[in-house]
C-alpha cells in the first residue's frame, strides 16, 4: 500500500472504533453559547489544536472542511452559518464520512438550532476538492496535511488556494517538529497517519504555505503537542513536537515578500511623537505596533537604538502593519 492507503486504512479503523485522545492536545472543543457537543464527537476529536476562530466567521461564510473527522469542527462552523450547504465537508474514507452523518444527526437532536442540510458532506480528497476555483470563503484542516509528504502537501495548499474565493482564508492546524524528524520514523507509514512523524519544522511548513500563492499568514496558537522519547522512537534525544493553527490569506505576496505575523511588536523609542519610516509604518512613540516578522527585521535593522522588538508570542489575532 501506499502511505496514503496506510491513512485511509488507519482511518476507516478509528472511524469505527474511535479512540480517545487519539492525535490531538487535551483541551477541551471550543465552547459557544447554545451548542452542545454529542459525545461521540468528542471522542473522535481528531485534531491537534482548532481552526474554528470566531473572529474569522463573520458574515456567515462558505467553508469548506477536509477530512472531516467525527463531524466536530465542522458542526462548529455551521454554528456561525446557520444555512443550507453552508459547510461542505470532504473526506475520502468511506466509513470516516458515514460516522460524521450519524454524529451530526446526534448534533441536530441535541441542538434546536442545528439541521443537518448546514452540513453537506462529500466524497473526495485534498487533491481534489469537488467545488469550483475561486467558490468558498474559508478552507479548513485540522491534523491532515502534516501527514502528505512534502510535495503532496504542496498539491494539497495549491488546491486549498485554487478554491478559495480572492481574499479567503486558509484556516489549519497542524504538528510542527522543532528539528527534522528522521528518515527511519519519517518512512514508518503507521506513525505519519497517527500525526507522529509527517510534520516539518516551522519553517519550512510556513515557506510551503507562501510558496502556494499565500500573501500573508498569521499565528493564531503554537503549543507542546506530543514528546517522540529516545527509547521508544530510537531517536538520539528527545524530539518535541509542536501544535501550530494558522490562517492563510489569498492575497497577492507584496514585492518584497509575504507577511507572517507571529505576535512581535515594534516600539518607538526616540525624540518625537512618532516615527514614520515612509513604507507605511507609523509608530507612536511608547506604544507597541504589531508588526509582520518581515518587518521587525527590518525596523529593526534600521534603527536599533530607538526602535524596540519585542518576541514572538505566537498568539496573533488580527491588526498591525500589513
């Protein structure tokens, strides 16, 4: 089999004995006011971290959800888009998809305002999304992509981008590794379908989004997700494994390159009340400016001795220079 058969296998298993706590960090689902979650849903919570970020869903977009798990972040979109076909959810694993509607009639029981027509659910897969270019506001995945190999992970956020609507938004989550993953687990096709040993490392999982077309990318949450031990893993030292969710906007990448947002900030520092740099950044003296890392690096550079940065925090919610 392929490693792609090995997931959809590995899949098909969990989709029909689910098993708790199986990929992803102990938090407990976005709470909103008036939904409830069925149990089964949140026993096959098969994500790293969320890519439901309330701020995101104003106007009751279009998502489109792949790799639809049990049905969970996909009934919490519908919750900002109470309408027909509102969500369309894509999963290649046959049973994946039968497990999904038998939760989300569970979810249209428990919850007055849910019907399950807000949810359409689909065959397909991430290289092959069955809607049209430029037709949905949001793309989402939660502990999919970092199982593709590097190029197939490349199809799938040129797929994402084809997709998306000018201006849309690439919404995911997904593990990161602080130093590359070696070769011997990177091949042991059970563990990358687990989301044990597909993921890159930050920077070359962020260069993968920009290299798909996407202008700007900012860091919603980055966070421990699971410990690769020496002993268990044969591995040198111990090997940390991070949950990153991020959001990824079709936007067209600025000349002098994309913006990555991560938290820093910019503050003026010197004589008068403001400092322009006549690129479009206006800093008022004291007051911290959220800034892209691109430019950090460069106010930085320019005036060292009046201009402080502050680090990451990697917990960046909108605003700043871009």
């Amino acid at each position: 089999m392929s490693y792609l058969e090995t997931a959809a296998q590995f899949y098909s298993e969990v989709a029909q004995t689910p098993q708790v706590g199986l990929c992803c960090v102990q938090s407990t689902p976005l709470q909103l006011p008036g939904l409830k979650i069925p149990r089964k849903m949140q026993e096959m919570n098969y994500g790293c971290g969320t890519t439901v970020h309330s701020t995101e869903l104003g106007n009751q977009p279009t998502v489109l959800y792949v790799g639809v798990g049990g049905g969970l972040e996909a009934l919490q979109f519908a919750y900002f888009s109470q309408r027909s076909g509102a969500v369309i959810a894509v999963d290649p694993v046959a049973e994946m998809r039968q497990a999904a509607v038998r939760n989300l009639e569970i979810a249209a029981q428990e919850n007055p305002w849910f019907d399950t027509s807000f949810v359409e659910i689909r065959e397909g897969d991430a290289f092959n999304l069955p809607v049209g270019d430029n037709s949905v506001d949001i793309v989402a995945q939660n502990c999919l992509f970092n199982i593709f190999e590097p190029e197939d992970l490349t199809r799938a956020l040129q797929e994402a981008y084809r997709v998306l609507k000018p201006g849309g938004k690439l919404q995911m989550s997904d593990p990161i590794a602080t130093r590359p993953i070696p070769q011997h687990l990177q091949k042991d096709e059970r563990l990358r379908a687990m989301c044990l040993s597909g993921a890159l490392t930050y920077e070359e999982y962020i260069q993968r989004i920009i290299s798909a077309g996407f202008g700007q990318v900012e860091i919603r949450a980055r966070r421990p997700y699971r410990l690769l031990d020496s002993q268990t893993y044969d591995i040198e030292e111990n090997l940390l494994l991070e949950s990153l969710d991020s959001v990824a906007f079709k936007v067209i990448i600025p000349e002098d390159g994309a913006c990555v947002f991560t938290g820093k900030t910019a503050i003026y520092a010197g004589p008068e009340p403001f400092f322009d740099d006549d690129a479009g950044h206006i800093l008022q003296r004291g007051i911290p400016a959220s800034v892209c890392d691109k430019t950090a690096a460069k106010l930085a550079a320019l005036m060292p001795d009046k201009i402080m940065m502050t680090d990451s925090t990697w917990y960046y919610n909108g605003g700043g220079c871009c």
